[in-house]
C-alpha cells in the first residue's frame, strides 16, 4: 500500500499534526517542525548555536516518497531539515524573538566561537528605522559571566551601529546573547535578537589572508566577462562577504552573477570605459583578525575592429556605369566600435570610387573584366589597428 499524503493534506495528517502550533511561540514554535520518514517531528534546541538538539516525534507514520505531495522527506536527526514556515523566527531559548512594527525584525551579527576573555564584537542589524528615544539594552545567559562594553543606551538617530558592542566571556560554554530595541525605556515591547556564542580556549581566529582577483586582463568593450576573487585565510566561504568595484566606474557594469559572491561579471559599455581600470574586491568577515582584506586587478579594455565581409554594390556592372553604394558587415566586433575608424577603398579593376574613404561609396568601371573590391578598415583605438576585410567580386561588361 503506497504512503499516505502526509503535507498539505487540508484537513489531514498536516493539520491534524501541526494544528495547534502556532507560528510565533516561546513554547511550540511552527517553524520547528518538520517531516521525516518517521511522521511529523518538533525539534528541541538545546544550545543557542542549534549544535545540539533532541527530536520528538508528534505524529508518527510511515511517510515515503512518493507521494511526490509528500516532498521533502527528511530523515530524524538531520542536522539541516525542511521545516515549516510560521513566522520564519524559529525559537531556540531566551526571551521570543520579537519585533516592533516601527523598529523592525533585528538580528545579531557576531563570530559562532570564540577564545574566552577576547573582546568579541556583536554587530546589531535593523529592518526598521531607529530614532532618538529607541533604547537598546544587551545581556548574556550562559554559563558563566560575561563583560558587555557598551550594555545599553540611546538611539540619536537611524544609526543601529551605535548599538554595537564588544562583550568577553569568562568560562568556557555556551551562551546566549540578547539584544531588546524599545520605542522608549518605559515601553513593554520592542524587537528582540539573539545569538549563540560557544567560548572556548585557544581558539585561533579566522583569517581573510591574501586576497587575489583573478580576470582577462585585455577584455573586449561589450562583453561580459567574469571576474573572481580567492582568498588564502582559514575563514569559512559561508562567512565571506564580497564587495566589487570599478574604477574609474565611467560606463562600467557591475553584476553579480548570483550563485557564487565571490564572482562578479563586468562590462566595458561605453567609449569613456575604455581606459586602465582597477577591478577591486573587498572581503569582509566579522569575525577575521584580518578583515577586510582587498585584492584588486588593473585591467585595459579595448575595442575589436572584427571580422570584415565586403557587402552590398554590384556583382555585374556595365562599362562606365556606377554601381550601387558597398559597405562592410562585421562580426565579432566589439560594441560599441570604436569611434576613430578609417575605410580605405580599392579596386582591382580600372575604375573610380566616390567616397573612397567612407562607409558606403560607389564604384565606376573605366575597363571591362574581373576584378576585386577591396577594403581595410583601421582604428588606432582597436587591437588589431587594422582588418583588411574579405574582397567582393565584380564583372563589368559592355
């Protein structure tokens, strides 16, 4: 017999299970649960860093997949499953992570571990807009006591960085650091954020080390290349933050590809981008000895004149007659062009151009025969500087 439909059965086995679980809770969180194979599972956190945890099934069953209405199945125990979605706060310990419509969802910035009796810096991160009297009081749980810099105080303004502080812990463990930002010091709410903290001895700090970006060092106006950044420290990538930039930035495009930050694709787009220009990278990671640490690359863009085809005009033409106006189809050719380019017209055959030295002349036989039209398009700007371009054949007869 095939398993049941276990999620999104409305009513079913997923209300019947997480029902009564409600989305924001100090007590039975909706965003601790999640299906395993074993039935509907609560986890129990029982550290702030969520290393360590206990799972208790709620709703037990043999679930599979299929049914694809199932999806995801996760196996008890993993350490990083689906969970459900409530108020996407999910609840470790400590006060609920709450927040003040105004002020905004706050979060804690700061290292995982740390050595004991370092000064570990705790950075505050604000969804909302601060202003004078918002107050912002820190505090420790754990097992031991801690010294906190800069405990509480008075917002002047939108500046959550005047909340952040440095904070030592004595005894090796696990805490819980907690940051409440209230409208004023009277009120009974506001946005609460925490973190978990593991002290520890003769932790060696995370390093950025040497930061190297690595590139086409000649790329072609209009292209989009990709340009990466490594780095020789110990810090975790997940950790990482990279920050690109271009300079001189003039008619410069810089994208983010998306999946890897440590890449980021660059176009030369305009004739005032094409100039020596510093690609720079910016790594950052809060809890480097070393951060930030930057690497950059000079680079020289350059137009490509490409690849020249002699188009249009006249394959057969009578003695002494003008043919209709040639001109040159590029490919490969970078854009925009460059704006110095030169035509130089010829012929093989006895004749006359109008417009030699422009796009689009005209040519007039004065002998009968076979022949050639010919043209070399040169840029002082571009690399190559010149392109003789693939000659169209003529006939003139009388």
């Amino acid at each position: 017999m095939p398993s049941p439909v276990y999620r999104g059965d409305n009513p079913g086995f997923e209300t019947q299970a997480v029902g009564n679980y409600p989305n924001a809770s100090d007590v039975a969180d909706k965003d601790n649960i999640f299906l395993t194979d074993e039935g509907w599972v609560y986890r129990h956190f029982k550290s702030p860093d969520k290393s360590k945890f206990w799972d208790e099934i709620i709703w037990a069953g043999d679930v599979t997949n299929p049914p694809t209405a199932n999806d995801p199945v996760d196996s008890i125990n993993d350490p990083d499953p689906d969970f459900l979605v409530g108020d996407t706060v999910q609840y470790v310990s400590g006060p609920y992570p709450s927040k003040d419509e105004t002020i905004g969802a706050a979060t804690v910035n700061a290292a995982s571990d740390g050595d004991i009796a370092t000064n570990i810096p705790f950075k505050l991160v604000v969804g909302g807009t601060l202003a004078a009297p918002n107050t912002y009081t820190w505090t420790v749980d754990g097992p031991g006591a801690a010294t906190i810099s800069n405990a509480t105080g008075t917002f002047t303004g939108n500046t959550p960085a005047q909340a952040d502080t440095n904070i030592s812990f004595a005894v090796v463990g696990v805490y819980s650091v907690t940051c409440t930002l209230k409208s004023s010091a009277s009120a009974n709410s506001g946005s609460i954020a925490n973190a978990g903290f593991n002290a520890e001895t003769n932790v060696v700090a995370d390093t950025i080390g040497t930061v190297t970006v690595s590139g086409q060092s000649t790329p072609k106006v209009g292209s989009g290349l990709t340009y990466s950044a490594s780095h020789t420290g110990t810090a975790p990538q997940g950790d990482l933050t990279y920050t690109w930039s271009a300079t001189p930035s003039s008619g410069v495009q810089l994208t983010a590809p998306g999946d890897n930050p440590e890449e980021v694709k660059v176009v030369f787009q305009t004739q005032a981008s094409v100039t020596s220009t510093v690609i720079k990278c910016v790594v950052t990671d809060s809890s480097a000895s070393d951060s930030p640490a930057e690497g950059t690359l000079t680079v020289l863009p350059h137009f490509e004149i490409g690849t020249g085809v002699v188009d249009g005009g006249s394959d057969t033409v009578t003695l002494g007659t003008t043919t209709s106006a040639y001109s040159i189809t590029f490919s490969d050719a970078s854009n925009p062009l460059a704006n110095d380019r030169v035509w130089s017209w010829t012929a093989s055959i006895a004749g006359s151009f109008i417009n030699t030295a422009g796009q689009t002349p005209t040519f007039t036989p004065s002998a009968e025969g076979t022949g050639e039209i010919r043209c070399t398009v040169s840029s002082a700007k571009s690399d190559p500087t010149s392109v003789v371009c693939t000659a169209k054949t003529i006939t003139v007869t009388t």
